[in-house]
C-alpha cells in the first residue's frame, strides 16, 4: 500500500477494518487485566453461589447450571477458534475465495437442477466481477494467500481441518501453493472466467469444481458446515439456555435492586457527562480538542495527516467565522456515554435535546466497556457539532446549507 497509490486506495478500508479491529482487542484486554475482570466475575459467581446455597436452590436447580457452563465452554472455545480461522482467513481473508464462492453457488444449483437460479447466479457474477476488480490486487492476495493458510495448519487441530487440505500441504508443502493452486485457478484470468459464465454450457460450468482454489474452497466450506457450525450452533443453545436459568436466578438474588438491561441489538439512549479521563498514572487528557491539535499532526507523507491547504489557510489566518472559541475552533470531545460498535453516527444531545455533536468512536482504554464498564476511563468520542458546521461553511464553502438548519448559539 506504501509503494503503490494504487494499491493503497483499493486496500486502505480494508486495512483500517482490520487495524480498528486489533487495535480494539488490545485495548479491551489491557482494560479487563487492569479491572482484574476474571477473579471479579468469579467472586460475583461464588456470591450467586453462596445466595442459592442458603436459599437451598443451589443443588436442585443452579448447580447443574454451572456444570453445564464448565463442559460446554470448553467445547465452545475449540468450536469458536475453529468458526474464527475459517471466518477470518477462509470467508474474509484471501480474496479470490470470493470469486470461488460465486462460481461454487453456480454450481450446486446446477447441480440440483435448479437451471434458473444457475442462469441468475451467473449473470450476477458477471455484473459482479468488475466491482471486485475494482479492489482487487492479485500479488497483494497472493501474499495474504502464503500467509494465512499456513496459520490454519498451525492454529487449528486436524480435526477442524478438510482432508483435500491436509493433502496438498503434504504432497506441495505451503511454500508451493501459490504456483499449484492459486496461480492455477482460472479465477486469476478473469477474461476466460467472464466468458465461461457467459457462454459456458453448465456441463462446462460444473466441471470447474475441479479447479484447484474453486477446489480447495469447496472442501473448506464443506468442513465449515458440515462438522463445525452444527456443533457450534447447538453448543451455544446449551450456553444461551444455560445463562437464561443463572440470569432468572440473578434477578431473583437481586430483587427491588438496579440491573443493567441487556441491549444488545436495540435502540438505547446513553447517558453522560462530558469530561476528561486519566488513562494512566501521570497523565490527564482535557475533554476536548481543537483545531491546532490536527496540525500539530500535519505529516504530508501519511495520507490520512496530510491536512488540506484550504484548512491550513483558514488556520493561520486564523479565518474562524462564528465557530471560534477563545481563539480555537472545537473539533471533538470526550464524555461518560457508554457507547459501543455500532453506534458511530449516533446524534449526541445536550440537556435541551440540542444536536451538539455525532458519536464516532471510544477511546482506547475504555473499549472493554462492552464487558465491565469504568466510569473513571470509559468514554465515548464525538465529533463537535461547531467543527462539522466549519467545515460545511469555512472549508467546502457551502454555508448555503446552514440556512435549512435552525442553529442555537
């Protein structure tokens, strides 16, 4: 992405997907260490314990609960990594595996007979393809290619993984892969596959099962939902069935006392106040910052800090308009909302139910919030309202568009 423009825009959302999400999970278990999360989810268990001993329930109906949470975790984590890999490098990961999984629908259908969902399948692969070229790099996949399919080897059992996989690493050895499988695949000329599908007879069309990564991926995605989902899915119904029970019996123990809801899923309003945080020992961050900090960023070498001209110019001319606050222009701020994935986009109001600016992200000592919230370090960040208006009026120079909104300074 760093050496070709090219490469950088068909990757970069991509890239930032993946980057968002890592970056999230360190944050989020740095924060469950911190807040010593285990040992005081199993003191909350040992007190529920203790309640339904007394209560004489503990034996008869919830200690079979917490038996069933000891087997059917351990059978979940193996079920939940293998699910994972296979989502992660199989469904999300090499990106010809899309174009395999198109041809493959194709040919089940035609494979049950079902020529009209084949004929549909194929014209929607043919208007799909140049929106996947569009994205598309062949030597950046192929990359992703060699280094993904080695960790299913090393990540997962054998168990979890397709025979016709465990026979070509043993026959070609991964290093090989790339020449005897994916550059092999009519899937890489894109030409001969176009005309295939468009005047291809289905006996043509079935025949590409054969294909080596058209191969390969069917005998992922058999695995997947043959072996694994099923196992996954009615392991979790034991789980969900299990913690319906212990929930029932958290909300007897804590009866005429507040529990939080569980939202997940609905339209909640969040409440807070804004304010700063100390991430750690020594440092204090304010609950907002301005227009100087976005410079004080300013590196033309990094596309996403290379800070437009027009916006420097307003900046050292100091050409705020009616947005200037003490000589600043407001960008963004911190407040003790509990937010999570998902929400970005959400208006933030104030009191008066005034839009004063839009949720976009949290920040990163406070991700763990989804699990065990900290009210001294959680907090959601929003976008000012004042610095969109600036940007609208000052910098795009469409301050046309204020006059169909009703401001209140």
């Amino acid at each position: 992405m760093e050496a070709d423009p090219k490469v950088r825009i068909q990757y970069s959302a991509k890239y930032a997907g993946i980057s968002n999400s890592w970056k999230k999970w360190q944050g989020e278990i740095n924060g469950l260490k911190r807040l010593d999360a285990i040992d005081k989810k199993l003191a909350y268990e040992n007190e529920f314990k203790a309640w339904a001993e007394k209560n004489g329930t503990w034996e008869e109906e919830y200690k079979a609960v917490f038996d069933g949470f000891q087997t059917d975790f351990k059978k979940y984590n193996e079920y939940i990594r293998a699910n994972d890999y296979y989502s992660e490098i199989v469904f999300r990961g090499v990106e010809l595996f899309r174009l395999a999984g198109q041809v493959n629908a194709i040919i089940k259908s035609i494979e049950k007979e079902d020529n009209k969902n084949a004929a549909a399948a194929r014209k929607s692969m043919l208007n799909s393809i140049p929106g996947f070229l569009k994205n598309y790099n062949q030597p950046t996949d192929e990359k992703l290619f060699a280094e993904l399919m080695p960790m299913l080897a090393s990540g997962l059992n054998n168990r979890f993984l397709p025979t016709y996989y465990l026979k070509l690493i043993e026959k070609y050895g991964h290093d090989k892969l790339i020449e005897k499988v994916y550059r092999k695949s009519v899937l890489t000329n894109t030409n001969k596959l176009k005309e295939i599908l468009k005047n291809g007879s289905n006996k043509q069309l079935a025949k590409l099962k054969k294909d080596p990564v058209i191969a390969l991926y069917r005998s992922f995605t058999d695995k997947y939902t043959t072996d694994i989902t099923p196992e996954l899915q009615a392991v979790s119904a034991k789980i969900r069935a299990n913690m319906k029970k212990y929930m029932a019996g958290i909300m007897e123990m804590k009866k005429g006392q507040p529990l939080y809801p569980d939202a997940n899923f609905t339209l909640r309003v969040a409440y807070g106040k804004v304010e700063g945080y100390k991430p750690k020992d020594g440092v204090s961050y304010k609950y907002y910052t301005t227009l100087k900090g976005i410079m004080e960023k300013d590196n033309p070498e990094i596309y996403d800090y290379d800070v437009p001209d027009r916006l420097k110019e307003l900046y050292n001319n100091k050409d705020y308009g009616r947005y200037e606050v003490d000589g600043e222009v407001p960008v963004c701020f911190t407040a003790s909302n509990h937010t999570t994935g998902g929400n970005s986009g959400s208006p933030v109001v104030n009191g008066n139910g005034e839009l004063i600016g839009v949720n976009f992200d949290r920040c990163w000592e406070g991700t763990m919030s989804d699990i065990m919230f900290d009210p001294e370090r959680c907090r959601n960040i929003t976008l000012d309202i004042r610095y969109a208006l600036f940007l609208i009026d000052k910098f795009a120079g469409a301050g046309y568009l204020l006059n169909e909104m009703d401001l209140v300074e």
